[in-house]
C-alpha cells in the first residue's frame, strides 16, 4: 500500500486504494510489477540490484477516462524515475536523485 507520495495525504491513497504489487513471478531477476492507483491499473518490470539500487521501466496502463486522476498521473510519471530503495522493517521506500519519495507499507501492515 502506498503511504507517502508527492504532497498526496496518506488519507487520499488510502481512499484511492493506492497499491503497488511486487509479488509476481521473476524472470532474470527483474519483477513483473503492477500498480493501481484508484481506475486504471499499471503493469512494469523492475530490477532490484545489490547496494540499494532498483531500475523500473517505463509502464503501461489501462486508459479508462477517470474522474480524478491527478494520483494516477503523477505515480506514473514518478515510478519510472526511482533509482533507489530500502526496506525498514515492513516498509519499501523508493527515491530518485533528486530526493523525490514513495514510501509503501505491506499491505497485511498499516
């Protein structure tokens, strides 16, 4: 689940029941990710490497025409830039270079 992104309120993603799921199948160490941000849902691959590093394609996406989509657009301009996680605890942070942050929590954690 996502909890922290971009000025959004962690009340606005709960809502939007804004979620990120890296548990698909893995093929040449990278992951089949999919997201979903309230309407459309999100499909890409990342790579998490040794040293705190990820490299996360660019994605696609359903196109259905939502009524709020200021979340939707932002995660997707933002995924594709993070080069960086960590993992405290039950929580994933993603950063890119410059400082911008996606902080999730397992979603069985709130």
């Amino acid at each position: 689940m996502l909890i922290s992104f971009d000025g959004f309120s962690k009340e606005q993603l709960v809502a939007h029941k804004a979620e990120m799921n890296l548990t698909a199948s893995m093929v040449d160490n990278k992951i089949q990710g999919n997201a979903y941000m309230g309407c459309n849902q999100m499909s890409f691959v990342s790579e998490f490497k040794k040293g705190g590093k990820v490299k996360i394609s660019t994605g696609v996406s359903t196109m259905k025409a939502c009524q709020d989509m200021n979340l939707e657009t932002s995660f997707q301009k933002k995924i594709e830039t993070m080069t960086k996680y960590s993992i405290e605890g039950h929580f994933l942070t993603l950063s890119d270079d410059r400082g911008n942050t996606m902080k999730f929590v397992a979603a069985d954690w709130d």
